[in-house]
C-alpha cells in the first residue's frame, strides 16, 4: 500500500508538472498581452505530430524533439506577426473567434496531411519500460523522465523570469504595461519573443507527451481547457503561479481519480458511488477552481493588473 | 475537417453517375442514401465502410445484384443534428427510401426512427442499439453487423474460453461504455475484481494504471475506443505489470494494433469477421480491397461489404423495384448473398445470428503487428431479445 501511495504520488507530481509545460507559455501571453489564445492547444498538436513524424523518419527521439522546439517556435512567430498581432486592441470575444479558427485550420490540415488515424510512435528504447527503485517499487522510466524535465523547465524559467532582463522586462510588462512602454522598450519585439517562446513550450509538451498519448488531429482542444482553469487558479500572468496551479490540479485530479471512489466505496453503496464517484472526479478540477476564486478572486499569485 | 472526406465522395458520384448514364436506358438506378461519419476523430469507421460498399459496387460497374445504383454519400461529422438535417433531404427532395451508413449510436438514434416512419427501409451496418431491438423492433429495420450487446457479450466468451479466473473493467462513462461493461459483465463466468470508470476522451491513465498493478488482474475488459485505447495501452506498457490479456472486443482494429505495435501484443479482440477468416468470399473481399486502397479492411469494412451484397441480393430478387417493400424486406430476409463471415442468417428480431471468433496479437513478416484469428467462442450467436419481438 505504501508503495501505492508513493506511486501515485509521482502520478500526481508528472501530470502536475507536464500540465506546467503547457500553461507556462499560456499564462504569459494572456497576461502579458492580454491575448485569449486557444491556439495554444493546436501548437501543442503540432508538436507531437512533429516529434513523431521526424522521429519516425531519422530514428532519433532527440532530433525528434529538437525539430519540435523549432518547428513551434517559428509556427508561433508566423502567428504573431500574421494574426495574434491584429487582435491585442481587440476584445476576448474577436480573440476567441480568431484562435478557434485557427485550431479549425490546424485540425483540418492535420487531417489532411495524416490522416484520421493516430500515428505511430514508439518511445526510445533508453526511455521505455519500468525504472526499479526497490523490490515493490517502480515507476515507468518515461514518466520519470517527464518529472526530470518538468523541474528542469522550471527551474530555468524561474531564473530567466527573475534574473534576466528579458525577464524583468516581461514582468512589467504584465503589470505595468504602458510604464515599460514609455521607458522606451520595444514592446512589439517583447511581444513576439514571448509569444514564440510560450508556443515553443506548448510544442515541447505537446511532443513529450506524444509517446504516452495517441497522437491526432484534435488532441490538444481538451487539455487548453484545463489549461485555462491553471492559469485561473494560479492568477493570470504569473509563472509561479501557473507552477503551484498545475501541481495543485495534478494532485487533486489524482485524488479524485484514486482516493474518492475507494472513499466512497467503503462508506455508501456501491451503485451510488459510483455514480457519485465518477462525478465528483469529473469536477474536482473545477471544484478546486470556485474554491479558489471565493478565497482569492484573482488567483493565488495575481500580479496587480 | 471535410477536405479529405469530400474529395473521394465527389470523385466517386461523378464515376457512379457516368456509369449510370451509360445504362440509363435501361432502368433508372436505384438511390442509396450512405448516411455515415467520415469527418472528426471517428471519421476512421466510416472511411472503412464506405469504401468496402463502393468497391462492392465498383466490381459490378456501379451495379449491386445486376441493377444499376445510385449511391450517395454524406458525412454526418458524428453529429445528430446534421445527421437529421441529411436524413430529411434525402427523403423529402432526393426520394430515397433505401438507408445504410450509420456508424455510431447516437446517430442512429436520432435519425432511424424518422427514416423508418417515412417508410424507407434502414440497414445497420454497425452496432444495432438495444433501443431498437427486442420489444422496439421494426419490421423495416435491419442489422448486418451485430446486435447492440453482442461486442460485449464475445469479450466475455473470450475470456472465459481463456479460463480467465478474474479480471478489472475499464471503460469510459458513458452509455455505450456501461451498456457493454453490463454485457460482459452478465457473460464473464469468473470474478470481477474491481470496475473502472474514467472520463470520456481521456488521454492520462497513470492513477487507473497504478489501481490495476495493485490489484493484479489475470486481465482487463477495456472498453475505450479511438485514441482513448491507443493512449491506454502505450502507458500500460510502461508499468512494471508483465503480460496482462486486455479484452477488447471490436475496439481495437488492425490499424491501430499496427500504430501502437508492440504494446498492443496483449490484445484480445473478438469480431465476426477476421482478414484471415478462410471462405473464398473473404479471401476475394481482402484481395481486392488492399489492391483498392493499399491496406487490410477492418472488420467495419467487411460490414460495409456484405452489407452491400446483402442489398444486391434484395435487389437481384425485386429487379430493381423497391416500390413493394414487402418483396423488399422478403428478399432481404432471405439474405441470399456469399457473406465473408461464410455463412448469414438473420434472427428474429432481424439482427444477424452469427459466429464470433476471438483474436490475439502477433507479428508478421514485415514486423507489424496484426491480429490473429485465434479460434471460435460463439456459436450462432443472436441477439438475447430476439423473441421480444412481435411485429
């Protein structure tokens, strides 16, 4: 048992800490420039297609994955300079039509170009099959892997936010907008770096994860949503924030997956739940959002906006 | 969405009408509406059911039982409201009164009943729903594939054919998902351990498979279609749980045993129909359709196949008049037509009463991994409300 709850620990810790990946570069373009971007989940698309369909091709994971960062980033450029760019005056309703479309365009022509079927993708021999920690423990190698570079990121993101300029610059910018503006920085350049870094990062999850996951067209409209709900908990704009959110929303979806159902099970009948069970699980995320929301309206680590 | 979807579907009407100007001095063709999904992450079905109709038709030269047919497809997006609106065109201002297609429930259920109300007569070529078996049948209604329960009912005569002692379930919340899991449930002689429940469309099962490492199951009922059992099965792989038989029906066709490859080797599957099922009706259907389209047909694309001939024979019996619909459902009842399954029959409540053969994993030669044809577990199986029906 003890080996169960250690386990499901680390299920908690890696879906928390891959949730993270996601929202990181999310959470910095809603609140640096204010952009509702939907979008967000078809980069992540893009980059497990890529991964797959490179590293299918040369044999090699790490091409795979360097070919994803470069692909989302320039993908996300494009849809700066092109798109994203028009819609900062504009008001979330326009944001919302225009992403959403561009998630239609990226699904379509996902389809287009693969097919409907997921494709096929192996995890690296290195990386594939259980990591044996004692006699009744072990944990799969991949996911432990997940958990490495999700500390990793964020590690290195807490020191580019808080010890670089880029990252100063970036932060007031997400609070005082137009003071950084009137000391002279280029904020349409901000603007462009930043959204290129974030879809860059939403293609590294997006390419991560694509081992585990069938990869295919549409396979990241679901997770923007529970994206979304992070960067709420965590206060819009905030990468501290967005990482305690994501661990936060990783531990509770577990709880509710593993703990409530055996909770309920020995206190009702089985038939109720069961019922109650899988619809408690199903909203836990969100339960934990409107508990939030009540105590501290703008999120656990809201900058002043 | 629809750009790959419309492309063959025109091509295809442009052919059919070609071949039937050629003989339309002859007799005017006869409609067929092939209402079916072939957009959005379920499209994969209908792909395979329309193309295994039309190369039915094709070997005929855009006939089905030497009368000339008019086939017109369209693409419902596994959505029942456009389902409704194509149903009502294609009665109202096309005159169709000869239905098939329709691949998911819920479909089904929201247009079957209008098509049958107009009169027109509707041939399932996938799961018929319970809701439209046993005591709700129509005499207007006909199932080629299987009966709404039989998926469920064959993953269980697998197990216990395996002498499976006990077992954990796994399927999503919803009715389908529940609908088998009861069907397998009633059919599985051995123990349940414990039932799992999990989101529709989920991609992340790492606390459901730390649940089933715990509790060690002999194997797993899984009832998670799509991208739901591909994301399931690469993470089972991973776990520290050495070799677990997971039953899954029909869920888990030969294309995706191919995508997934070695973490589908424990599959279980069961179906009417395998590739390798050895007639000269089905070794001729997997010939023609891999030269065709340049891949194996799934079980979904033999329901669109013998679907097809089963309307040819209807049609070879009335010449072509399907005016008289009780010589149309006379003919179709007869089901006189070489099946890939070998041998059709119809039951009572009009589902077919049929084999069901269990199949497991391996590799071939070129190293994919495809399933087997691992022996029989039914016999002229039907459905178990066949005699609720009175008509």
């Amino acid at each position: 048992m003890a080996a169960f709850a250690f386990e499901q620990s680390l299920n908690a810790i890696q879906l928390g800490l891959t949730l993270f990946l996601l929202t990181a570069g999310l959470t910095l373009t809603f609140g640096f420039m204010g952009v509702i971007n939907l979008a967000h989940g078809s980069v992540y698309m893009i980059g497990a297609y890529v991964l797959a369909a490179v590293s299918l091709r040369t044999g090699s994971f790490l091409i795979g994955i360097a070919a994803a960062l470069l692909t989302t980033g320039i993908i996300g450029l494009l849809l700066e300079l092109s798109l994203v760019r028009r819609l900062y005056r504009r008001g979330h309703l326009d944001q919302v039509l225009a992403t959403f479309a561009v998630i239609l365009i990226a699904n379509g022509l996902t389809t287009w170009l693969f097919g409907r079927q997921p494709i096929q993708l192996d995890i690296p021999s290195y990386l594939s099959g259980p990591l044996r920690l004692t006699a009744d423990l072990s944990y799969p190698k991949y996911r432990a892997f997940l958990i490495a570079l999700g500390v990793a990121i964020a590690v290195l993101l807490h020191i580019v936010m808080g010890r670089t300029r880029v990252g100063m610059r970036v932060r007031a910018g997400s609070t005082h907008r137009e003071l950084v503006r009137a000391l002279g920085v280029d904020v349409r350049g901000l603007f462009a770096l930043v959204f290129g870094l974030g879809s860059m990062l939403a293609g590294f999850a997006g390419a991560l994860i694509a081992p585990l996951q069938a990869v295919e067209a549409g396979m990241g409209d679901q997770i923007v949503i529970l994206a979304f709900v992070v960067i709420v908990i965590g206060g819009v704009g905030s990468v501290r924030g967005a990482f305690f959110a994501s661990l936060m929303v990783g531990i509770v979806d577990t709880l509710g997956r593993v703990v409530l159902p055996f909770l309920l099970k020995s206190f009702t009948a089985p038939a109720v739940s069961t019922a109650l069970s899988i619809g408690v699980s199903s909203t836990a995320v969100y339960l934990l959002m409107a508990a939030v929301l009540i105590v501290r309206p703008a999120g656990l680590f809201a900058g002043r906006a | 969405m629809g750009i790959s979807a419309v492309k063959p579907h025109l091509a295809f009407l442009s052919a059919a009408l070609a071949i039937g100007a050629s003989v339309a001095h002859a007799q005017s063709p006869v409609k067929i509406g092939l209402i079916t999904t072939l957009s959005t992450a379920g499209g994969a079905l209908g792909q395979d059911m329309r193309d295994a109709f039309q190369l039915a038709a094709k070997e005929e030269g855009g006939k089905l039982g030497g009368v000339p047919v008019d086939l017109m497809v369209a693409d419902d997006g596994l959505n029942p409201n456009t389902a409704k609106d194509i149903a009502e065109r294609m009665l109202q201002h096309d005159g169709i009164r000869l239905f098939t297609g329709i691949i998911y429930t819920n479909v089904t259920l929201a247009i079957v009943p209008d098509l049958l109300r107009a009169g027109a007569v509707v041939i399932q070529n996938n799961t018929g729903p319970v809701e439209l078996d046993g005591k709700n049948c129509n005499p207007n209604l006909f199932g080629s594939a299987w009966h709404g329960e039989a998926p469920g009912e064959s993953a269980a005569a697998a197990a216990n054919a395996r002498n499976t002692k006990q077992l954990m379930t796994i399927v999503p919340n919803y009715t389908s998902g529940l609908e088998q899991r009861g069907a397998f449930k009633r059919g599985f002689k051995g123990q349940i351990l414990d039932d799992i429940l999990v989101k529709l469309n989920q991609t992340d099962y790492a606390a459901e498979i730390s649940q089933i490492k715990l509790r060690r199951p002999e194997g797993i009922y899984m009832f998670l279609p799509g991208g739901m059992g591909i994301s399931f099965m690469r993470q089972l792989h991973q776990a520290d749980i050495g070799d677990i038989p997971m039953y899954a029906a029909t869920t888990v066709s030969e294309q995706v045993t191919a995508t997934v490859g070695e973490a589908a080797r424990n599959v279980v599957g069961s179906a009417p129909w395998t590739p390798d099922l050895d007639n000269p009706a089905s070794r001729k259907f997997v010939a023609e359709f891999r030269e065709a389209y340049k891949r194996t047909p799934t079980v979904y694309a033999a329901n669109g196949y013998d679907t097809a001939k089963l309307i040819g024979s209807a049609l070879a019996a009335t010449r072509g008049d399907i005016s008289n619909i009780a010589a149309v459902r006379k003919a179709i009842l007869a089901a006189k037509f070489d099946s890939v399954r070998g041998k059709f029959a119809f039951g009572a409540s009009q589902y077919p009463v049929e084999d069901w053969y269990m199949t497991t994993v391996s590799k071939d030669a070129s190293g994919t991994y495809v399933p087997h044809n691992a022996g029989k577990v039914l016999t002229a199986h039907g459905s178990p409300y066949a005699d609720q029906c009175k008509f």
